[in-house]
C-alpha cells in the first residue's frame, strides 16, 4: 500500500473498513490453512498411534502365552512322574502323561501362533487401508485448500471492486460539491458587480 492510499485510508472511515475487512479476511484464511495443515498430518498421527497399539497388543499376547505356557508346566509339574494318573504299567503310563503334556504345551503354542498370525493380518490390513486413504486424504485436503483459497481470493476481489466503486462514487459526489459550491460562489461574486 503507497503512502497516499495509506493516508487515504486513515483519513476515510470507508476505506478503513474496507481495509480492516481485508485484513479478517487474509487472518482467517491464514488461520484456515494452518488448519488444513494439521488435517493433513492426522494420518500420520493414526498411524503411529495405530502402530503403537499394535505393538501393546503384540506385548500383551506375548504376556498372555508365557502365562499360559507357565500354567500347562505348572500343572505338568504338579502331577509327580512316578505315580501314573491311571491304574497302568508304569512306563507306559508315564509315556502316556509326558505325550499327553507335549501335546498341550503343543496345542497352547498352534493356538497363539493362529492368534498372532490373525493378528499380524488385521494390523497388516488396517495399515494398508490407512496407507491408501492417507492419500486420499491429502488430496482431498489439497483441493478443500485450494477451493477455499479461490473463494478467498474471489471474495477479496469483490471487496477491493466494492471499495474501488464506493471509491469512485465519494469522488464523483466530492467533485459535484467542490463544483456547486464554486459556481454558488460565482453566482454570488456575478449578482454583488450586478448590484454594484
């Protein structure tokens, strides 16, 4: 802005207005895109908060099948070796409560291997979804910021025709006013040598 439109502007209320409208205008617009920016970061942050889910679950499963292996050993050591758990030959009874407890260490262990790999799966699915939708995501922001910057921009336009026209109407009604109160003063001055 020159220093005439400045002076201008401080000495006309409706330029003042017009420019302070300007400015609302530009803040909002600048405090509108620091928005679309932080819109356009969210997909990060659900991916690293999606991330540090899966790795609390991936914690926790492995907490749950330590406890569950510690409670099949805990049973298997709570049942002496030396005394079957039916009314059989010895060697075979005790082969019998060694296979039974492998194939429940085994059993827990298929079990949270199928949990871990349905898990791995989900997560996996879940991360390429976000993946895919981040992008478009972004480019849906992109074009919600370029949109509202158009329609900024245009409406900032309008505002500088509106002044310009304001503008031009003040100095057209000026210039009527400087001009009759010259020709009354001429009129005034050309009656008085009449009269004289």
């Amino acid at each position: 802005m020159s220093n005439t439109e400045q002076q201008y502007t401080a000495s006309n209320p409706m330029a003042s207005m017009f420019e302070f409208q300007r400015q609302s205008i530009k803040q909002g617009q600048q405090v509108l895109q620091q928005s679309m920016n932080a819109q356009k970061q969210a997909p990060r942050v659900w991916k690293d908060a999606m991330e540090s889910q899966r790795s609390v679950q991936k914690t926790g499963l492995e907490a749950s099948r330590s406890v569950a292996k510690s409670i099949v050993e805990m049973m298997e050591a709570s049942i002496p070796s030396d005394q079957p758990m039916v009314d059989e030959d010895d060697s075979d009874a005790t082969e019998r409560q060694h296979e039974a407890f492998e194939s429940l260490h085994q059993a827990v262990e298929d079990q949270f291997e199928a949990v871990d790999e349905i898990s791995d799966q989900t997560w996996d699915s879940i991360e390429q979804q976000l993946d895919e939708n981040a992008d478009n995501y972004a480019e849906f922001v992109d074009q919600s910021t370029s949109m509202t910057e158009e329609s900024v921009n245009a409406l900032v336009d309008s505002l500088e025709d509106v002044q310009s026209d304001v503008e031009d109407i003040e100095f057209s009604v000026e210039a009527e006013t400087d001009q009759s109160v010259g020709t009354s003063r001429m009129d005034v001055d050309i009656d008085d040598e009449e009269t004289a």
